[in-house]
C-alpha cells in the first residue's frame, strides 16, 4: 500500500499544491509550496507563480496613507 505521508513530491507536484493554496488565499503555505518546487526544479513555472505571489504580498497602495 501506498502511504501518502511517504510518498516523494515531485516539482510539479508542490506547483500544483501551491496554486491550490493561493486560490483559497492562504499566500505563505503557497510560497512555501512553490519554493519546494524550484528546489527540485529550477526551471518550474513556480517561479514565475512566486515572483506574482512576492508582488502582490508588497503591494501597497499610497492613496490611504494621504486622505
């Protein structure tokens, strides 16, 4: 029997895990994911889905810091 506890991710896998977390808006456990993924795969589109994801946790918008 398979246990999925010990089952090995691949790159793919922690992308795919990541997008699931960001949907749902849970940003950290996405990153986290997505790191993994360019751990074991430096070319995984996790980078791209990274760098979106440190953008958006930067953004700010200057118009409610000067009513």
């Amino acid at each position: 029997m398979n246990d999925i506890t010990t089952q090995e991710h691949t790159a793919e896998d922690y992308y795919l895990m990541g997008n699931e977390y960001r949907k749902t808006g849970d940003f950290s456990s996405a990153m986290n994911c997505y790191m993994e993924a360019l751990e074991l795969d430096p070319d995984s589109p996790a980078e791209e889905a990274l760098h979106m994801l440190q953008d958006i946790m930067e953004f700010y918008c200057k118009d409610y810091y000067n009513p």
